[in-house]
C-alpha cells in the first residue's frame, strides 16, 4: 500500500455545481494525495460503497443545494455499519452555521464553508488523518 | 495587509493584463462605423435600439423560487407589487432532473433549490392570480423545458389566453448543462432534437417566445474567464442553429426568437466589453456565417444575472456593494433584462428582504443616477474600445479551434470547454490563495466573530406536504387516459423524427407527472454519462 493519503471526492445528491469539487479534487492531487473522484449524483450508498473499495483514508463531500441535513448523516450511519469509523470525513459547500453542530455530533470531522482555503483544506486533512 | 499596490499585477478578473495608461494609439484600428455603428443599427456593438433604455427601461426580472408552488406564488405577488416587472421561475432540482418529488432521489431536495413542480396541477398554482397575458415569464429548465412550457402553455389554455399572445423564454439550453452546470439527463443527439422541436413549435404556435436563452451565466459561475464565457455561449448558439438548420427549418422563421444570458462579475469594464463585443460578433455570425435575411435574426437580445460565485459568506452585506457595481455594468452594456442578486445567496435562497434590496439596487440604478439617460455612454473610451476589439478577436480564435473540432457537441465530447473551464478555475482559486487578487473580507479586511444573518430556512414539512399533493393528483385523475398519453409519447420518440411537443402536451393535459414523461423519454433516449475530464 502507498503512503499516499486516498481521498474520495464525492457529490451526493442532485446538485451539479461542481466547480468546488473539482477545484479541491485538484489541490489534494497537487498535494500528493491519491484522489478518487466519483462524478455526481451519488447516492450516499453508492459514496460508502466507494470509500469502501478505494480503501479510502477520506471522505471529502460537496453539497450545494441545501440538502446535507439529509445526506450526510445517511452517509456516515453507513460509513460506521461498514466499518469505516477511522475515515475522516470532511464537507464543502453551502452549510448553513446551525448545521455544523449537528453534522459535527453525526460523525463529520470539519466543514468548510465558502470561502475556505484549499491550502487550509489540505492542511487540516494531512493534520487529522488517521492513516492505516 | 493587502500587498502594496505597486507589486500586484495589473490584470482583470480574468487574468486579462491591463496597461497603465489607455490613448488614441490604442484604437487606431477603430472605425466608427464598421466597428460600432450607432445604438439600433450593424453592426448593433453600442445597443440593439436607437432609444435605447429611454424608449423602455430594461426588465427586472427577479430569479425566485422556494417550497411549494403556494409558497412561490406568494413571493411573485409580493415581487410584482414592489415593481419587479417579469417573472422568474427557480424550480428545485428533482424537476429539473426529472425526478417526481417522491422519487428516492427527490430526498432530501424538495423545493430547496426551488419551486417543487410535479405535474399542471402545481403550475396552476404557481400562476394562480397572474394573468398570463400581462406579463412576460422567463422559465430556467433545460433537460425537462418542453415539459414545463408545455404546463405553463396549458395553464394560459385554462385561462383562455391566446397562446400568440404569451411572452417569455425557457432557458432550454442543454449544452451549457454539459458544458459546465450539469443539470442533464438525456445525451446530446435526443436532446438537440427536443429543442430544435421548441424552435419549430415556438415559430408557429408561440410566436413571441423565446424558444431558448443561450446562456454564458453557468459557464461563467463555474469558474470560466469572460473571454471563455463569450466564447463559448456564441458558439453554443452557432451549434443550436447548425442543428435547426439540418432539421430543415429557415434562419429567419427561428432565429429572432434566440435569446442570450451572460454574468455580470466584478471588473465593470471588462464586463461591458464583453456585451458590447456579443453584440457585434453575432451580427457577424448571423450575417456572414448564415446568411440570415431578417434584420431581427441578426440582432443579439440578452439577458444578465449579477455574479453568484463573486458573492462572499464573510460579511454578507457587502455583497449589496458587489451586486450594485455589477448591475452598472450590465445596464452600461445594454442589457434587455437583469437578475440582482440577493446578498445572502452564499447562505441560502434570499429572505423577502434581502431580495428586496437586489431589486432596490435596480430601481436606484433605473432612476437616481443617469446612467439611462444616453444610450452606451462607455462609446469611445480608448481602454473600453481597446477591451471590446481585443474581446471580439480573443472569441474568434475560440470559434476557429471549436470548428477544428468539429462543432460544440464534439467538443464536449472531447472534454475541450469543461477543461478550459476547470483550468480557469483553479488558476482563479490560486489566485485569491497567493493573495494576487483580493477579495474584500475573505482574503483580506476580514473580520473575526462576525454576527450572523437571517436567512431563509425550508422547512422539512415541504416535503411530506408535496407528496401528498402529487398522491393526490394520481388517485383523481382518469389513469387509463394518462397511460395512453405516455404510451403515445414513447412510441413517437422512437419514431423520432416527430416534434414531440404535441405529444407532451397531451400528457401534461391529462396531469401526468413530469417525472412519467421523462421516464417515458430515458426509456428511448437513454441518460448521458459526462466524459473524465
């Protein structure tokens, strides 16, 4: 196994927006990071599924449309019935503040809202990994 | 500290190098009449009417949808009486995906994004009280617009309004989904097909629609330059016409009814170079690439919506600022419609207040501060003339290598705009990271413990109330009627060569769902998997 720290870049849900994506899909490769990018509209199996086969150290998930309240907790119940409770899992995108506590008591390590840095994305991956 | 201002570089938004210091000798190529000829006449750069905004003030048209069609058609109402003169429909994503709002997929999305729509049903409520023959409606849908115009042009049938009398736009441009927003569903041949249907049912039927808003918006929001964004929008509209003309149908019975949108981002001056110079170029393409006979072929209507991506979460109120400067730009470029933005659409879908104030910061730009006193009053400027030359020049050399390509649908095929578009991107976001360009309260001037703001929240109950609605409109409607419909539908979309508007029409009388039809459709034309980029 490489040492390379294996993220999966996801979008759950219906949303299309994936200008943030590919944007921090591209600064964890500058990083040196291996990354698995899973196109959209996944559904939050098919994003477990991933981080599963990929041997995933990180979950990087985007989601713009508001409907994270309803997909992020479905994907880190299932992340811990497979398992992956070691997988850091981070979000991107249009999280309302009032949110973060509840996605943060589910299981999500961090969220970055608009504006954040891809420099301090990545700083705060390679800090909080657990690498197997 | 912001860096000293002598070691930035002097570029645009796009990373367009500017110099210090602009002078005749700049323009020197500039002739007054084959390059901007005046307001209302070839080749149309300083406006498409002599009056200009004199003769009639640009349309306000305010983006907006949330919740229910109830919901929704509340905020029209209230929208209208504060003197918003058009409509505009936001849907959530389920309808533009062509999903029901209790379809697995839906969950999670329902009215979100946007006006939850399932069948005519919610379309009558969305227009309940709007007299259809007063005001003009511009529709954003793309993979599913001829199934939405098709409910919009039965909710004007219920009301006995003369279709030939309806006017607005459907956005129904599919390329740009492909290109840079997403939001497809079927691959590009079918698709094509739908809209060259629209252009052809839209002449004869629905005389004053525009059967599409050929749209640079979405390119640009997903991170491209303005010079990308101009490029690739026009050419998306040489590819409709290529399209519409093997089809069979004449230039000038389709192509008065093209309409455009583009973004306004932050640098005033490059921005309305941009308009200026998509004026120009179509008439160009228009006249010299397809020969086009009628003077309104040739001359370019558009739209513009304020920059979503320039908006910031960090110290939301000086978006207000950032919209203001960008609507300048828009109404200085001679735009026939514009979107404000609401300060808090980083957050959430605006408040009533907050998208009261966008639609302030057009009513002040409209009647306290001149600008639409003179028709392009920028004219003349050696920096603006120098931009709009070098913009039109910079479109041209997109166009010859899109050609190369073999048209635009190849190109995304081969993944050439999403590649520019992504390079763009990340070279912008580099950008703002070395602090090369600062962003007000992101980057730089920024604030600790800044205090929240009020935004507006969906309720969960949307939801279980939607699908109780869309139950509802299945239990009472004649099933065996719907299901003859949708059995019609299929086996003329694999006859394809159809105009399938009639047939959705028929469907859509008969309330079935937006998603029956598209499943309908998928099972003929199957779903378009973007290509790695």
């Amino acid at each position: 196994m490489s040492d390379k720290i294996r993220v999966i870049v996801a979008k759950p849900g219906l949303d299309g927006h994936d200008r943030g994506a590919k944007v921090i899909a591209r600064a964890f490769r500058d990083a040196g990071f291996e990354v698995i990018y899973t196109g959209l509209r996944q559904t939050p199996e098919q994003v477990v599924h991933a981080a599963l086969q990929e041997d995933a150290d990180v979950v990087g998930l985007s989601v713009l449309s508001g409907a994270h309240m309803t997909l992020c907790p479905r994907i880190m119940e299932l992340m811990k019935k497979e398992g992956l409770d070691d997988v850091l899992v981070v979000i991107g995108g249009i999280i309302p503040d009032q949110d973060i506590p509840k996605l943060k008591a589910c299981g999500v390590a961090e969220i970055f809202q608009p504006g954040a840095s891809t420099e301090d994305i990545v700083a705060y991956v390679r800090q909080h990994v657990r690498k197997k | 500290m912001a860096k000293d201002v002598k070691d930035r570089a002097f570029t645009t938004v796009s990373g367009v190098p500017i110099e210090q210091l602009y002078t005749p000798e700049h323009i020197r190529e500039l002739d007054y009449e084959k390059d901007l000829g005046d307001p209302g006449k070839p080749p149309y750069t300083r406006g498409i009417y002599p009056t200009m905004y004199r003769g009639r003030l640009w349309t306000m048209r305010q983006f907006s949808g949330f919740g229910s069609a109830a919901d929704t058609n509340e905020r029209f109402h209230y929208l209208l009486n504060q003197g918003q003169t058009g409509l505009s429909v936001a849907f959530h994503l389920p309808t533009l995906m062509g999903y029901d709002s209790d379809h697995p997929m839906s969950e999670g999305e329902v009215g979100k994004c946007g006006v939850a729509i399932d069948s005519l049903a919610d379309m009558e409520t969305l227009f309940k009280g709007l007299p259809l023959d007063k005001i003009s409606t511009s529709m954003t849908t793309n993979a599913p617009a001829t199934i939405l115009w098709s409910m919009y042009l039965v909710v004007a049938e219920k009301q006995g309004v003369d279709w030939k009398k309806l006017r607005g736009t459907i956005q129904n441009d599919i390329l740009k989904e492909y290109i840079a927003e997403n939001t497809y569903i079927f691959p590009p041949k079918p698709s094509m097909k739908l809209i060259v249907d629209t252009f052809e049912f839209g002449t004869v039927q629905v005389p004053q629609w525009n059967t599409i808003s050929i749209s640079g918006y979405h390119i640009r929001e997903a991170g491209s330059t303005a010079l990308q964004e101009l490029a690739f929008t026009l050419y998306d509209g040489i590819e409709y016409i290529e399209w519409a003309l093997r089809k069979g149908l004449n230039i000038d019975d389709f192509a008065p009814r093209l309409s455009f949108f583009f973004n306004a981002h932050n640098d005033l001056f490059e921005e309305v170079a941009k308009y200026r110079a998509a004026r120009k170029i179509w008439y160009k393409v228009m006249t010299e690439r397809f020969h086009c006979r009628n003077p309104k072929s040739a001359v370019m209507r558009f739209h513009t919506q304020t920059a979503g991506c320039s908006l910031t979460a960090q110290q939301p109120y000086n978006n207000i600022v950032r919209v203001a400067v960008q609507a300048l730009a828009a109404v200085l470029g001679g735009t026939q419609s514009l979107h404000t933005n609401s300060l808090d659409e980083t957050l959430a879908l605006p408040t009533e207040h907050a998208a009261r104030i966008a639609l302030r910061t057009q009513q002040i730009i409209a009647h306290e501060t001149g600008i639409a006193n003179t028709a392009d009053p920028l004219a003349g400027s050696y920096f603006v003339e120098r931009l709009t030359l070098d913009m039109e020049k910079g479109c041209w050399e997109y166009f010859e290598r899109l050609d190369a390509m073999g048209g635009m649908v190849a190109a995304i095929e081969q993944g050439f705009p999403q590649r520019e578009i992504q390079d763009a991107a990340y070279e912008y976001q580099k950008a703002i990271e070395r602090k090369e360009k600062i962003i007000v309260g992101v980057n730089d001037f920024v604030m600790e413990n800044e205090p929240p703001i009020d935004v507006l929240l969906i309720d969960e109950s949307v939801a279980g109330e939607q699908i109780g609605r869309l139950r509802k409109v299945r239990e009472t409607r004649d099933n065996g009627h719907v299901r003859s419909t949708l059995n019609a539908l299929r086996e003329a979309a694999a006859a394809s060569s159809l105009n399938m508007m009639p047939l959705i029409l028929d469907c859509v009388r008969a309330y079935a769902t937006l998603g029956e039809i598209c499943d309908e459709l998928r099972s003929v034309y199957g779903v378009y998997e973007e290509p790695t980029v």
